[in-house]
C-alpha cells in the first residue's frame, strides 16, 4: 500500500526526531484517503519549488452561517484532483476542551466518511479543525455534527469561538469558572459567532489565574483573567518546610518577586500584598505553601491582538477587579457598548485595540461610560491619556457642565 | 412609520444587486446605508433582522475577503469544479 504514496524526499525530513510529525500523521491517514494522497503531492512539489498551491475561497459556508468554514481550493487541480476542494471546517470545542471518548470517535467518524479524517485538535483559535473536504460535503458534515450536538466555530469578521483553560475543573489556583463563563458567553452571543457584523474578528479568551494558559493577555480583544483582591494566603510551616528541603527562597522567591514586595528571615514569610501586582511567581514555586486569596474574580482587559494590520499588542486593563457571578451583567453590559461604538466608528479591518489607540482610550472610556482608573496606566507618565477634567470645571459655568 | 423587516429586507438586497460586482457591502454598511435611506422608521435591531432574513432565505450569502461581507449567491473566481 505503502508504494502508492508519493515520492516525498523533502516531506521525510519531518519525520525525523523524537516528537510528533504531521507528515508522518498525514502519510498514515494516506493509506485510506486519497485526499491525504494528493496533500503529499501538493505539499512535496510546495517545498521543492518554494511556492504555495492554495487558493482561498470566500463564498462556502454552510446555509445562514457566516463564520465558520475556510474555503480552499487547489491551484493544480489536474494534479491534484483529491484536493480541488480542501476547505477546512471549525467546529467550536466545549469548555475546557474536554471530551468523552465516544465524543471523539463520533466526531471522527463523521470526518472520515466527509473529509479528509485529518484534524487538528486544537486550532489556535481553540476550535476542532476539520481539515480538508469538499463543498457538497459541507452540509452534511454539519448536519451530522448537529446530532451530536456540535456546532461550527467563528471566522471571519465575528466573534470567535470562545475559549478558556480548564479551570475549575482541574486547577486548584482557578479565581473564577472559566468553564462556565465561556459557555454562557458562547450561548448568549450565538448571532455574534455566526453572523458577522463587526468591522473585524473579536476574540474572548477565559484564563481562571494570572498565568494566563490561554495567553488571553496576547490573543484576546477581551481577555478576563482570574485574580484575587486580599491577600495570598500563607501557610508559614510549609514555607519552612520548603526551606528545610533544600529551596532557596531568598533567590528564588523574594529576589525574584517583581514588585520586591517579599521578604523572608529564615523564619516567616512576609509579603506587603499592598504592593504585589498577582504575577503568581512565588505561588507557582512554592504551591504547597501559598495560594491565591480567598476575595476572588477577574482583571477585564481589552486590545490584544497579534500582528495583521498594526504590530503585535498586548491587551491593557479595563477593570482592575470585578466579581465573575452569573448572568455576567457587567461584562455584557459593557461589550455591547463596546461593540456598538466599534460598530459604528471602526474601520474595515481594525481591530478593537487599533480602533482604541486611534481614538484615545480617553475618549473610548467616555463612550462606553467607563471612568478611568490609576491601574489602566501601566507606569507614571507613561500613558498620559486620564485628564482631570473637573480641576477645570470647577470654574465653569454649571450649564456648560451639564453639556459635557 | 416603522418599516416591516420585509420592506427593510428588500431595500438591502436592492443595495446589494446594485453593488454587485462593483462594491463590497459589510453588514454594516448595509445597515447604516438603510438608515440614511429610512430615518427613525427603522433601528439597529430590524436591520439584523432585516440581514438575518436575507442570508436565512438565501437571497444573500455571507463572503470572507479579508472581512466579511453580504453579496450575491455566485461563483467564485478561486473555486475549481
Ligand atoms: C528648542 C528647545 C527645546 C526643545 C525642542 C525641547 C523639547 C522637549 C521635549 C521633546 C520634551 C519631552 C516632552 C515629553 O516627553 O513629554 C521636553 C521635556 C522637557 N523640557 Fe524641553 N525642549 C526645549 C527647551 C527646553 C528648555 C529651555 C528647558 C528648561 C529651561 C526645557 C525643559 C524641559 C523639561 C523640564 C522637560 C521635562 C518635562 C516633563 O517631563 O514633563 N526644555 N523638552
Ligand atoms: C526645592 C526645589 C524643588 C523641589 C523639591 C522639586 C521637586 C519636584 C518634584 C517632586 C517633581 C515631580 C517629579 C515627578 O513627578 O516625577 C518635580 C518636577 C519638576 N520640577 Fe521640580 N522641584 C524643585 C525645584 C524646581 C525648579 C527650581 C524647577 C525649574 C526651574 C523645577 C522644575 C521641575 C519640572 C519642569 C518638573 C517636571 C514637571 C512634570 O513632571 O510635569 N523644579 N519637581
Ligand atoms: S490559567 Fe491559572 S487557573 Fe487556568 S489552568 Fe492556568 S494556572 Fe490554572
Ligand atoms: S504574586 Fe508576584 S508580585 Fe505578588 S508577592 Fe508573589 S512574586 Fe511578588
């Protein structure tokens, strides 16, 4: 069987070394596919002449859907006939990514008898990537992916697929449930996910602590990240313990505590919480002795997004500290504001982050009735966007205030 | 008057057939275009559904180039048979 698989000499190369190779996925699932086959061939001929053979389609999709399906056609068709069409399907993960067995199997029975049984699990978007089937095909697949209860994903210019660390579920240091936020948000904007009506993508990313699993602080136009608001709990003897064992906590810990707000005489542990900025180094390091606080909820921050149009951003603070209960009425609250006014006043293609250093995020926060806050600066005088406006009002005549 | 989502409906796809070809509408536009069009007969809500009816019915379908948009069901230049 084996013989009947293309003559890959470059491909091969990346089946070598002791981690796993998606040639050697793909030369497996060759012996049954003939799609797989021609993706061989396709990508073999790629690599030897240094030009890609994709084409992009823009028009398929599945019936009131708008997001959710990438088109991709083969450039050499005659060629290639086995992947003329190689559109790729998102379907959105459940919460956390977790799965019964039986789950999977469906899902990939279904995608063996529509596409290519090539998959990706999971895209960076966080969904399950259906790589590679063919127009007629798409129907079906999502036809039979809605039986068991699957849906497809964002593309395109909507909200993406939410997505969050498993929080909860399996992490001790989860401040919120990350689980249960992503499926509240994903069911409540279920017309955001599937009918594109933004000026770009939106991504929410849920990550339960400030060590951020799901990168939400580089990824995410709306990153929710779990923290605390009293102080790290401490448990003294098992510090000591630490100690006892061999850990150099002074090097270690303290010296490496970015505020320099530790300190440790061989006995206690001392932290001046007022000044620790919840970086969860010294809790990542010593987990047995200290934890998060017991007051617990989430930093909202705003503006990710990787490089496309603009460079690379981070997302910057919104609100310093909120309470994460359902139905979630403050984040809802204020993601419609934001969306209506990104809605109205974006560009084509701008993403929230953009749209928000092109305006000011002083006149952004006035939109959407949000006041500023000493954490939304990042260091004094660094971003000097917060006027204290009522230092001047103060003289002004109370109509003219009442206008503003 | 308040317009009927059907009348709004009718107004996009007009829009849209008259750009075909010519002009990408993003959902967007195609509401904001309707609002000049009609005033305070119509509002945010009966656009979308004003959209929703039409990409439902398949009278339009959504398109990806770089952002999405509302167009005519076509053929694509990019697909192969
Ligand atoms: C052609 C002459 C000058 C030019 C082009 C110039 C330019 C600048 C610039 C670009 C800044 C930085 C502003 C900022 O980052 O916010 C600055 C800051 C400053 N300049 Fe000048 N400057 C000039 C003359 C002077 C003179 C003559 C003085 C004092 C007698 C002076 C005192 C300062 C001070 C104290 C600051 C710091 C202000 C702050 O940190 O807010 N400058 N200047
Ligand atoms: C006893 C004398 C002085 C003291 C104790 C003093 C203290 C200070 C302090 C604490 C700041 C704030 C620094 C910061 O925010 O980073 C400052 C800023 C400044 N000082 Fe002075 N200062 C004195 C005299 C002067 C004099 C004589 C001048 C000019 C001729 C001057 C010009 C400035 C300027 C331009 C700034 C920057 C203002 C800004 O950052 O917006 N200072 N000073
Ligand atoms: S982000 Fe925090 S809570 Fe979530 S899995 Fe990672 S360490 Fe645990
Ligand atoms: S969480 Fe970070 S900033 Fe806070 S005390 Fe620990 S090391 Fe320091």
């Amino acid at each position: 069987m084996a013989d009947n698989l293309p003559q890959t000499p470059l491909l091969n190369e990346l089946e070598k070394g002791a981690w796993p190779s998606f040639v050697k996925e793909i030369k497996m699932a060759a012996k049954r596919s003939p799609m797989c086959r021609d993706l061989l061939g396709q990508l073999e001929q790629s690599y030897r002449e240094k030009i890609g053979y994709w084409k992009h389609g823009g028009i398929v999709g599945v019936m009131g859907y708008g997001g959710g399906v990438i088109g991709r056609y083969s450039a050499l068709p005659d060629k290639y006939p086995g992947i003329s069409h190689f559109h790729t399907m998102r379907i959105n993960q459940p919460a956390g990514w977790f799965y019964t067995s039986k789950a999977l199997r469906s899902i990939c029975d279904i995608w063996e008898k529509h596409g290519s049984g090539l998959t990706n699990m999971h895209g960076s978007t966080g969904d399950i990537i259906l790589l590679g089937t063919t127009t007629a095909h798409l129907e079906p697949t999502f036809a039979e992916l809605a039986k068991i209860d699957f849906d497809i994903g964002g593309s395109g210019s909507d909200l993406r697929t939410p997505s969050c660390c498993c929080g909860m579920a399996r992490c001790e240091w989860a401040c919120y449930d990350t689980m249960a936020l992503t499926y509240d948000l994903t069911m409540h904007y279920q017309d955001e996910l599937h009918r594109p009506a933004f000026p770009y993508k939106f991504k929410f990313k849920m990550s339960g602590c400030p060590n951020d699993c799901v990168a939400s602080i580089a990824r995410a136009d709306m990153s929710i990240i779990g923290t605390w608001r009293d102080d790290i709990q401490v448990d003294q003897e098992a510090v000591r313990e630490y100690a006892k064992r061999g850990m150099d906590i002074t090097s270690d810990v303290v010296n490496n505590c970015p505020s320099k707000c530790m300190d440790w005489d061989g006995k206690e542990l001392h932290i001046e919480n007022s000044f620790c900025v919840r970086c969860m180094h010294c809790i990542n390091v010593m987990p047995k002795a200290l934890r998060p606080g017991k007051d617990r909820g989430a930093t909202i921050l705003i503006g990710a997004k990787a490089p496309i149009i603009e460079g690379a951003m981070l997302s910057s603070v919104l609100f310093p500290f909120i309470k994460i209960e359902p139905p979630y009425t403050q984040i809802k609250n204020t993601v419609d504001k934001i969306w209506d006014l990104w809605c109205e006043e974006g560009k084509n293609r701008e993403r929230v982050g953009e749209f928000i250093q092109r305006v000011g995020l002083g006149n952004f926060l006035e939109a959407i009735d949000v006041e500023p806050v000493p954490e939304m600066v990042a260091h004094p005088r660094e971003n000097p966007y917060v006027f204290y406006e009522e230092y001047f009002e103060e003289g002004d005549d109370e109509e003219e205030e009442e206008e503003s | 008057m308040a317009k009927s989502v059907e009348e709004v409906a009718e107004a996009m796809f007009n829009m849209v057939k008259d750009a075909a070809g010519q002009k990408k509408l993003k959902p967007m536009d195609l509401t904001k275009n309707v609002m000049q069009l009609f005033g305070d007969e119509v509002d945010k809500q009966i656009c979308k559904e004003a959209i929703k009816q039409l990409i439902n019915s398949g009278r339009c379908v959504y398109t990806y180039f770089g952002g999405s948009y509302v167009e005519l069901p076509h053929r694509e230049g990019a697909a192969n048979d």
